[in-house]
C-alpha cells in the first residue's frame, strides 16, 4: 500500500482505510506492506497488528512535494520487492505507476475525489494533480472512486479504466460480510 502517511495512522481518510483493510487482507491470506513516512506513526499504537509490514521511507516534508517525493521513494522500495500487486491511494501517485507497469506489478488506484478543482490547490498543484489523474487514468489497473459520480467521471475521463464505487465509510459488518479473500479476487 503506497500513498499514505503509514500504518497505523490517523491523519485522514487513506489512512483510516489503510487502518482497516490491512489487517483484513492479512487475515485472507495476503502478506501486507504499508509504506509510511518516518515518524508518522508509533511502534507501540495498540491498533498496530503485528502481521502487517510497515515499511518508512523518506521524503521532502513540505506542502507541496511530501506526498510526490514519499509516493516516488515507496514506488522504488516495492519496485525492488516486486508485490504481486499495488493499492496507491491519491492520484498524484499516478506518475509513478508507470514504473509499477514496467516491472509488471498490478495496480488498484483510490482516488480522492477530482483534486484538481478544488480550491484550497494553486494553480501549479492543481496542473500537477491533473498530470497525476492522467497518469492514472492511463496506468492503473482499477480505480477505486468514493461515489457513483466520481467514478462515473473518472470512467470517461480514462477511456474506460475499469471503476469501482463505493461508500468511502463502510460500517464494520458491511465490511466483514464482503469476505475479500485472496482466492475470489481479481484485478
């Protein structure tokens, strides 16, 4: 898992995803890696599992370039590992799926909405989301979208990458009646 702060972390919505499909994908027979940022979580966070591989890269820690610089250090530890498969969250990842492709690793990609509209981005971080969402909706393997809209969007946009929508926060029970294992998924 590449694009988020760690694991476990508390910082946002990846994170809270991150928190919870990990260990659910340890227990379907998966071996998980987080790739984080160094101090961004604690050895001793009780909702650690201990069969989840944590793994701290480093990166520039600035507005601006943290999540392109943590995203392009994870991307090269997993290119050396070579996983079966990759779940990057954010699009401003997308840049680095290339090389993901390259070394025939498959990628799932959750998108966070179309960042590049929104206002709180300059104009230069907007140009670079949008590059990312291009690299994305070229590269990826599946894209996981948060609502109908989004996906129906980014399914235009990436002439016909396949999507997935869903609520962004699924109750617990829903969650454990999906029953993702290993033997039934696919990309």
């Amino acid at each position: 898992m590449i694009g988020t702060r760690g694991y476990p972390s508390y910082y946002g919505g990846f994170e809270t995803a991150v928190r919870k499909i990990a260990p659910h994908l340890v227990d379907e027979g998966w071996d998980v890696t987080v790739y984080g940022r160094v101090g961004a979580t604690r050895d001793s966070d009780p909702e650690r599992d201990l069969r989840v591989r944590s793994v701290m890269t480093h990166g520039v820690e600035t507005k601006s370039v943290s999540t392109l610089s943590y995203g392009l250090t994870a991307t090269l530890h997993a290119l050396i590992h070579k996983p079966d498969v990759a779940l990057v969250m954010n699009v401003a990842n997308g840049y680095f799926l290339p090389l993901l492709r390259a070394r025939g690793v498959r990628t799932i990609v959750n998108v966070d909405g179309i960042e590049w509209d929104r206002a709180k981005w300059g104009r230069l971080a907007k140009a670079v989301f949008k590059g990312g969402a291009r690299a994305t909706a070229r590269f990826a393997d599946e894209l996981i979208c948060d609502s109908e809209a989004i996906s129906a969007r980014w399914w235009r946009s990436s002439s016909g990458t396949s999507t997935t929508a869903g609520p962004s926060r699924a109750p617990e029970h829903s969650v454990a009646a999906a029953r993702l294992s290993r033997s039934r998924t696919r990309l």
